[in-house]
C-alpha cells in the first residue's frame, strides 16, 4: 500500500461565528486526483487556505511525505511542493505573463539553474498547457489565466496541486482541456486535490472524494461512482435527479420577440435583430458567456432599457416601451441580475421586503398608515411557505445568506398568476439545496401555465430545465432549437464562437 503524500489531521479553523472546518482529516496520495466536494460555505476554501499557509489551524496537524509540518506561508507551502490556483486569479493584470511567471521565483546564489525561458517552454510541451508568454494578463481570458496560474505553481515545483473550483469559470471544452492538463499532472506522479460543489465534473475526474459538509469531512469515496450518494453526503438529504424539464404542456406562444436590436449603455450594439418566440408552460434557456448581450434583452423585455428597432408582443399586444410597473400588472415578473441591488433593500426587515411590491397599497398600507401587524402576518405565512431562514420578520434583509434573499425575491416577485417570468443567473451563488428549490418554484410555475425565459451561465441549469435552448453570442441569439436535440458540446461550441464558427465545423 502507497503512502499518503499528505496526510491531514484533526483540522479546525473557527472565525467568529462559525466554525469554517471541524475536526477534518484528508489523505491524499501520490498520482491520484482528490476531490474535496462541499456545498457553497462548506469550509472548502478554507481548509485549501490552512494547506497553503495563508491561514494557521486552531486545532490539528498537517504531514507531508511522513513528516509533520508547519506551513506558516504562502512561500513556505511553495517550498514543500505545495501550489495553489486560487478561484480568482491572484496575476498582475497591466504585466506580461513572463512576468508574472517570475514573479516570486526564488533569486541569490541558489536561483533555479535553467532559466525561465527554458523551463516554462519543457513545462509548456510536458503538459500541453499553452500560454503566450509575451501576453498581458489583462488581454487574457478567464481559462488563459488559469492556465497562468497552473505553470506558475508547476515552475515552483508544486508535487501538490490545489485547484479550487477551477471550472467556474470555464466552458465545457475548455473544462475539458483541463482535465487532460489534470491527468497529465497526476501521471507524472504529481497529486491533485480538486476542490468543486458540482457532482458531474467531480464524478468525471476524480479517483477520490471527500465530501465536507457544514466544515465537516462527512466521508469519501474511492472511486466516486454513486451520485446520489455524494449528493445526499453533501446535502444531507436525499436529492432528486429526475429529468427536470417538460413537466408542464407548452401551449401558445405569449411572448413573441421580433427582431429586437437594442444599444448598450456605451452605445455599442448588444443585440442584433433578436427573434423568439417563448411559449405557455415553457422554459427558454438562454446561454452564454456573460457580456454577449444577456443584461440587455432581459432589459429591454424587463421595461428597464428602449429597443433601437424590433417588437415586443405579450399574449399578441404589443408591449414595447412599456414600464417596468405596467409589465408588471400584466403578468411579466423578473427576478434580477443583481439581487442585492435591485432585488431587496438591504436596510430594511424582511417583513417589508416581502410586501415591497404593494407596500403602498391595501392591506399593507391604509391612508397615510402602514399596517404593521399585516406586513408581519404575510411575511411569517412566506416565511413559512417557501422556507426562509429568517428569525422574525423584523430581521433586516442584509443579515440574510444569498439563498434566503433569493427565496424573499422569488416569494415576492412570483406570486398571482403570471404569464411570463425573467429569470436571471437565479441560482447564482446559491447552494445545491437552495437551487433545487428555485428550480422547483420556477418549474411549479410552468405548471401553472406561465412560461419561463431563463438566463444562466450555468449550462448544467440551462441543460437540466430547458425546454428549448438559445445562445447569446455577440448580440446574435443562436437557436433556440429544442433541447433534446442539442448537446452540450454543441451549446458550448456556439458559447464560445456563435453559429459560423458552428456550421463550419459541421460542413
Ligand atoms: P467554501 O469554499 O466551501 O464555499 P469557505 O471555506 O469559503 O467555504 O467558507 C466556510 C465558512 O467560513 C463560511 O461560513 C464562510 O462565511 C466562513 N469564512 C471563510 N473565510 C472567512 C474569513 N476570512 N472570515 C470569516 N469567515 C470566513
Ligand atoms: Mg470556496
């Protein structure tokens, strides 16, 4: 039997109020990838951070190769073969990327003896990772970065690799590419330890898992073969993984887009001649890469932004130029982009966030009087129908996590008999329990026959609920085609390049 190359003992880390890792052990070993699978607030990141010497543990011991060490920096974690790719990239933006690949090598008498250019270029072709080196960091994208951020640690000598949700910010292929890069790093006897709330990608990669749930490692699996059972370790409940969509019959079309073309806030074109038409019951799913003109048609159908050209019908009456309060009335809800600021008021106590919509108007408000024994009653009867944690209804929004927001904005925003709902990145930053909620209300509501645009980056969301699927790419809505008929590479494919790129690949 192989030993550990690293083994971990009785971690805690505690900061005030929470208990961010409890009592956790980890054994990793040589060649292999270890996942450490947890829920949004887990303790993830934290226990990554105690590894690389950015935090000390309040409790336990950490053994490299046999050896108990202590890891009291960043510098020293690097010297023990240590490297981490942090979620965000930690680069130099306005320097080069030889720059910053040199940044923090060691310098004096015991200077690495190949030179830089040297290593970077074996590095480059050992592990098929390409960088230009001569690139600004800022010019970069998000996977290009990453790529950075690996070399750097391999130049440092890393023997562990920490990769903390590396494919947040990538699309299926370049998530592919990493894997290669992943399994050829763990083939040269390197370990990864590949940190990730997402089961699929986990399930795909790893020999081992370790769930942490609540800053608890609650157990692993090796080899990781049995979803629902990782599920339930770190949800700790049962979750369904029924094919979520088509639940409801698709009926008329009630939206009807016609080439739509509107101007961004720089005067830029964000969409080019958009057309859709979304049905009764229905969830459009609309991918792609932030940026690509996603705020702006949700806008302009929200009565937030003025199209330049095209028409907007609700049940076949035209409803351009209309408000936000008229769309409104006639059954158009939106749940935003931003929720902190445009989804509640951080100041004021749940109870009123929930009546936020009819805050003036009866029975929440009688002549110039609010009445506060009725904003109370409604909000314990939503507290109590869509669950949010909240301890009373005076308690103020900003005290509540992401996911407790995001239930008060649903309660609030979905309620009456709606035609069409505007939804947003909904399950953004939300763990998997407080998703599978919103997913449930938004298909809930399919069932009551309103129909769904939904906007996410997520294609797992998008692939999971949609009924039919589009791409924003460029201002240019690829599709929507039905979502059976598509997949994933596809979609990501169009993410990346939109239709030509496509067809050609097709042809
Ligand atoms: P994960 O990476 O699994 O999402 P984290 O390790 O980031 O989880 O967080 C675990 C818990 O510790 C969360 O409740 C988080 O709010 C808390 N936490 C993390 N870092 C800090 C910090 N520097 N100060 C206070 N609380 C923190
Ligand atoms: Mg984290």
């Amino acid at each position: 039997m192989r030993e550990p190359v690293l083994k971990l003992r009785g971690i805690s880390k505690r900061f005030p109020g929470v208990v961010a890792n409890d009592q956790v052990d980890l054994d990793v070993y040589p060649g292999e990838v270890h996942a450490l699978l947890g829920e949004n607030g887990a303790g993830k990141t934290t226990l990554m951070n105690i590894l690389y010497g950015f935090y000390q543990p309040d409790e336990g011991q950490i053994e490299l190769s046999g050896r108990p060490v202590r890891i009291g920096s960043p510098a020293e974690a690097m010297r023990l073969g240590i490297g981490l790719v942090p979620q965000h990239p930690l680069l130099v933006r306005r320097h080069s990327v030889a720059e910053n690949l040199a940044l923090g090598l060691p310098t004096g008498w015991w200077r690495p003896t190949k030179p830089l250019g040297k290593r970077l270029h074996e590095l480059k072709q050992q592990y098929r990772l390409d960088v230009e080196a001569g690139a600004l960091v800022e010019q970069l994208s998000p996977g290009e970065k990453q790529r950075v951020e690996i070399i750097r640690a391999l130049l440092r000598g890393a023997k562990i690799l920490i990769l903390d949700e590396p494919t947040s910010v990538l699309t299926p292929q370049e998530a592919g590419e990493l894997f290669k890069v992943i399994q050829r790093i763990t083939q040269s006897g390197g370990a990864v330890l590949f940190i990730s709330h997402r089961l699929d990608e986990v399930l795909e990669i790893a020999n081992r898992v370790t769930v942490l749930r609540k800053g608890k490692a609650v157990g692993s699996l090796t080899p990781p073969t049995d979803k629902a059972t990782l599920a339930e370790m770190m949800v700790g409940r049962q979750v369904s993984f029924e094919r979520e969509r088509g639940m409801a019959k698709r009926g008329a079309p009630v939206l009807e887009v016609q080439k739509l073309s509107v101007f961004s806030d720089r005067g830029l074109p964000a969409l080019r001649s958009v057309s859709f038409n979304l049905h009764q019951g229905e969830v459009l799913g609309v991918a792609g890469v932030a940026g690509n003109g996603q705020s702006e048609l949700i806008q302009v159908l929200a009565g937030l932004r003025k199209a330049v050209s095209g028409s907007v019908k609700l049940d076949g009456r035209d409803i351009t130029g209309k408000t936000p309060r008229q769309l409104h009335t006639l059954g158009v809800a939106h749940v935003p982009e931003d929720r902190i600021r445009m989804g509640v008021v951080p100041s004021m106590s749940v109870a009123q966030n929930l009546a936020l919509r009819n805050y003036f108007r009866p029975p929440f408000s009688k002549g110039l009087w609010l009445d506060q024994q009725e904003l109370d009653q409604n909000a314990l009867r939503q507290i109590r129908q869509h669950e949010i944690a909240a301890p009373k209804p005076g308690t103020e929004a900003r005290l509540l996590s992401g996911g407790n927001i995001q239930k008060i904005i649903l309660a609030r925003e979905l309620a009456g008999n709606l035609k069409v709902i505007l939804a947003v990145h909904p399950t953004y930053g939300l763990d998997v329990g407080a998703s599978e909620q919103v997913h449930a209300t938004l298909l809930q509501k399919t069932q009551e026959g309103a129909a769904v645009l939904l906007v996410s980056e997520d294609l797992d969301e998008i692939i999971s609920l949609s009924d039919c699927v589009g791409v924003l790419y460029a201002g240019e809505l690829v599709g929507p085609v039905e979502a059976t008929s598509v997949t994933r590479e596809q979609i990501g494919l169009w993410m990346m390049r939109g239709e030509t790129a496509f067809t050609t690949i097709e042809a």
